[in-house]
C-alpha cells in the first residue's frame, strides 16, 4: 500500500505541477476503456465534464470530472488506447459509456447470486475490475490486462 | 451449500470482527440487557427471508428488521414487513414490489411528472417508482415519505437504467427479494437525502421523471422530493440512530439479536457517552491505518457483510474466492481508525477466520460470523506486476458485533456537536 500510495503521488504530483497539464475543456476528452482516446471529444460534450490531461512516461492520464461530482481518470497507452479507468465520487459512473465493450463482461460476472451490496470483484482474461462504495461515496476501476504498457504498475490506477 | 454459493459471488462481502465481551457495549447506552423503550426496534442477523434462507445463497452478516408503511394519514391500510435490511450506507427506504400488497400513491415532482428511480448499488441497480408511505419503525413515526418501490412494473424500465445484478427475468438489474437480498432496505445512513446534492444536477443517472407509463426520462432532482432517511423525519429521536449487536464468534451462528435504537442522547437509552467520533471527511471517507499502509477511503456500513481490506500477506480462498483464508487458526489483526477531520483515532481489533474452513462441508446455516473478511482490492498479478490499488477499509457488519455503533445524520446536532459522523 505504501508503494500505491508513492506511486499515486506521483502520478498527480505531476498534474499538479503542470507538466503537459492541459486545462478544462481543450484538446484530448472522455473515453471508453479499450478505444481511442483520440475520437471521443463528443463524449466529454455529452457528459458537460471538464478535463484534465497529464503525460507521464509510457501513457497518459486523462482526469474528466462531470458536474455530479464523480471524476473519472481514463489512462491512455502510447498507441492511443484507454487501458485503464478509475472512478471516485459520489454517483457510480455510466459503467456502458466507460467499460464500451466491456460492459456485457461486467455485467456478465457481477450477476452472479450475493449477499452483500458493498463490494465488486471481477478478474477475467480481458478485463479487471473492483468497485467499493456506497450511495453517495463510490471508488472505483477496471483495466484490461492486455492493453497494459510495458512494466506498468497497477496501482497508479486509481 | 454455503461453499458453492461463496464460490458464486466471484469474490465480494466479508468480514471479520470480533469484538470484546457481549456486555461492553460501548458508548453511554451500554450495559448490557435488551434495550426497551418506545425509541427502540429489534433488529436481527440471519439468514434473511425464507425465499432467500432457503436458496442457494442465504444471506450472511445481514442486518434486518420489521417496518409498518400506511398510505399516507391512513391507519388501516398498511403493512407489516419482516427482513427489511438495515443500511447505514445509504438512506431511505426501499420496499420490493413482489412483498408489497397495500397500494400507495406515486410521488410527482412540481410539474406533476411521476418520480422513479434507477438506483445503483456497487454491485446491482434497481429500478422502480417513488410512492408515498407513513413509515413506523418501532414507536417512531415518519409522515409522507418517499418511498422507492423495487420492481415495481407500473412505470417501465427506461433503457439507460442498467447495472450490475442480473436475473433471468431482467438482465440488468435486481428487481426481485432473492436478486435484491432483502424485502427491502431502510438506509439510515448518516445523510438526509439518498442521493443529495449530486442529482441536483441533470445528467445523474439515478432520478428520472415520468411523463407516461412508458416515458421516464433522467431528470435532476430536488433533494425534498429524494428518498431520504425517515428517521430525519422523526418528530422526536430524529438525530440518528444507533446499531446495537451481541459479540459473536469467528465460528459463527445461525442467528443473532440486537437493537436498532433512534436518537442519540435524546434518551436515557441513547447516550453517546465516551464514544469516539470519527466525522466524515471529503467524500464522506474516514482513514485507516493499516499495518503500513494508510487507507484514506474507509467507511462504516452495516450493509458490507464483511471486513473488507487489502492485506496481500493472508492467503486469498480457494473455494470462496475473493475471501481470506488464513492458515494456522485464525489471523488477529488490528486497524486503526482516524478521524479525518480532528484525526482522533481509536484501534479496533479482529479476527479473520478461514472462509472456506468455515462453510466446509454439513455445519449448520450461519447467518452471523465475526471473522469473515475479504480483499477490497488484489486480484493477484498480471504479468510482473502486482494489483493492489485499494485505499478501502471497509467496517463492515462485523465490525458492529459487541457494540454500539451511533450514527449521527448531517445537519443535526449532538453533545458532540453535528452530523454527519459515526461514533463508537
């Protein structure tokens, strides 16, 4: 955990720094965990998000907070790919809009028969997900294993 | 039976908790005995509704209790309902359509549109229409509140209402007492509305407004027309409430008793006494320190079944995924909560138990077990890297074993000052 925790610092120590931070609104947007990052500024117009990028070595972190409140960071690979999401805030978020084709997948594992309303686990081949939370208080992500950069850790994903 | 329904939850809810003796009930309201008064409901941990004790996945560390909903100023139509789930994760209350036999009016919003909602759990959605209903939990009542009826069909499901939670009838949501867990839910969680200031915003995915049968369209949402917590709505003892639970053995049992009390220091039953506060911080988070780590997405919540942390040193379940299963006897643990405003702290101590040691084999149905406990976060590796990106520390219902657990709601005062907070 404390590697995480490092890690997560580091991660937006950098955006807060500034580093190819680009503010609200410009250029790259919202998308969907498997796409293109490039084609989806229709996505942020749909969600009315404000959107903050952030480039680190080997990928790129988009951070896109919608008016409800939740903050969805959408994490790019070099050849453009969104191999990572992670959500916090307090609306869960439009899981068919950021899993995309991923979203029968989770639909799929998280039906199963349970007892308790709190925790999501779900590790499959192609997409990896655990959400916590409750009303008001949500934390989340999912990646897909295949789509990871090279000696990428996850947990920057958060 | 137990294995193979644990072995189907893919791994989720678990706990582990043990708390001190049954007679240290923390806080001022201790004491032992059987809390009385007209401020008082019985709650119980079992293993839910007979459609549910009887199935292949009975509930486990669930709290429930009895609620009487009337129509509104009616006192002969009304309805008794047993195994309703106590939540201090969310607020307000929620009836499943297929336990409900009286009718009651719908909730409109101002332009007379009828309200429903698509609300999300992490791990299920459910859909239904915001009715009107007295509700009386014990000696307490609550006039006109809204009420969400799940799987109520009168108004359809729209489209972009889909979650987690599958059943045969409707694919992607949790529309019936076996798929949802319970008769249904009384949120008491710290918080007036369910959902609050967030869904005063358009695109919140949860209210909706129905201009037809057949035409409910997301809609934002004033937080007097949300489903709130009825007992903000209390004339008396509306301040909170507390969660009152036995101890109870990492060996579990079938079932255990304890008391849902309302109002805190409102009573000579309800004082807050020596309790530790622990006030929400930003995002309604508490912290938890943990062996190294410092987990600063911790929360208290009946409605967690289980402790649920991430410790990658306990060996994970093999049959109940997602569950530990520490080898030797049981893992004692301890964590600390901090308070994140004033970072008080206060230690809790615990006992994780081998959940698949548990439900092996013919041992009789437990419906309470102090020691269950899962992984918030590891999904073991993918490649040379390690996947543990969880800041949870989840108190589940466990943690709630051996005490009195005081939940103070926003906006209403206490001797130690206002809500919203959890005290202990």
């Amino acid at each position: 955990m404390k590697s995480a925790s490092s890690n997560a610092k580091r991660v937006w120590g950098c955006l807060v720094a500034g580093v190819l931070v680009s503010q609200v609104a410009c250029l790259p947007a919202f998308a969907t965990l498997g796409e293109d990052a490039t084609t989806v500024e229709n996505d942020r117009i749909k969600l009315k998000a404000q959107v903050r990028t952030t480039a680190i070595a080997g990928y790129t972190v988009h951070e896109v907070q919608s008016p409800t409140g939740t903050t969805v960071r959408e994490f790019v690979n070099d050849s453009g790919k969104v191999f990572a999401v992670a959500w916090t805030g307090p609306l869960l978020p439009d899981f068919e809009q950021t899993l995309g084709k991923y979203f029968p997948e989770y639909i799929a594992n998280a039906s199963s028969p349970h007892v308790g309303r709190r925790h999501l686990a779900i590790q499959g081949t192609d997409l990896v997900v655990h959400s916590n939370g409750h009303m008001r208080a949500f934390y989340g992500s999912a990646y897909v294993p295949s789509l990871l950069p090279p000696n990428f850790s996850v947990q920057d994903i958060q | 039976m137990r294995a193979n329904l644990f072995a189907a939850l893919i791994g989720m809810l678990c706990v582990a908790g043990c708390g001190g003796g049954g007679s240290n009930l923390g806080g001022g309201g201790g004491g032992g005995g059987t809390p009385t008064g007209s401020n008082v409901q019985a709650i119980v941990v079992d293993s839910g509704p007979a459609k549910i004790a009887s199935s292949n996945a009975p509930a486990i560390n669930t709290a429930f209790t009895t609620v009487t909903i009337c129509a509104p100023g009616s006192t002969s139509n009304c309805q008794t309902i047993d195994h309703i789930q106590v939540d201090t994760g969310s607020s307000g209350l929620r009836i499943l359509s297929e336990v409900l036999t009286i009718t009651l009016p719908v909730q409109k919003d101002t332009t007379g549109n009828v309200i429903a909602e698509c609300v999300g759990f992490v791990d299920g959605s459910s859909w239904g229409p915001i009715r009107q209903a007295d509700v009386k939990i014990g000696g307490e009542t609550a006039l006109t509140q809204e009420v969400q009826i799940i799987g109520d069909t009168s108004y359809a499901v729209p489209s972009s209402c889909k979650g987690a939670g599958a059943t045969a009838t409707d694919p992607n949501l949790e529309e019936t007492v076996v798929a949802f867990g319970a008769n249904g839910i009384l949120g008491v969680a710290p918080y007036v509305s369910d959902c609050g200031p967030a869904c005063l915003q358009q695109n919140n995915g949860t209210y909706y407004t129905c201009a037809t049968t057949t035409t409910c369209a997301v809609s934002a949402m004033a937080e007097n027309l949300q489903v709130s917590n009825p007992v903000a709505a209390f004339t008396t003892d509306n301040n909170g409430v507390i969660i009152q639970l036995p101890s109870v053995a990492t060996s579990g049992t079938a079932a255990v008793n304890g008391s849902l009390i309302f109002g805190i220091g409102t009573q000579s039953n309800n004082m807050l006494g020596s309790a530790t506060v622990f006030n929400l911080g930003s995002g309604g988070y508490l912290t938890t320190k943990y062996k190294l780590g410092t987990l600063t997405t911790s929360f208290i919540d009946t409605g967690s079944n289980a402790w649920y942390f991430p410790d990658s040193s306990i060996p994970g379940c093999s049959t109940n995924k997602g569950f530990y299963c520490p080898t030797g006897g049981d893992a004692s643990l301890q964590a600390t909560l901090v308070n994140p405003v004033n970072n008080a702290t206060k230690l809790v101590n615990f006992s994780v138990t081998n959940a698949d040691s548990l439900f092996q084999g013919s041992k009789s149905v437990i419906g309470a077990t102090s020691g269950l406990a899962g992984d918030s976060s590891q999904f073991a590796t993918s490649g040379s890297s390690s996947i543990n990106g969880s800041n949870v520390f989840d108190y589940g219902l466990p943690f709630h074993y051996g005490k009195s657990v005081f939940v103070v709601i926003e906006g209403k005062n206490s001797s130690a000052g206002m809500g919203p907070y959890f005290a202990f």
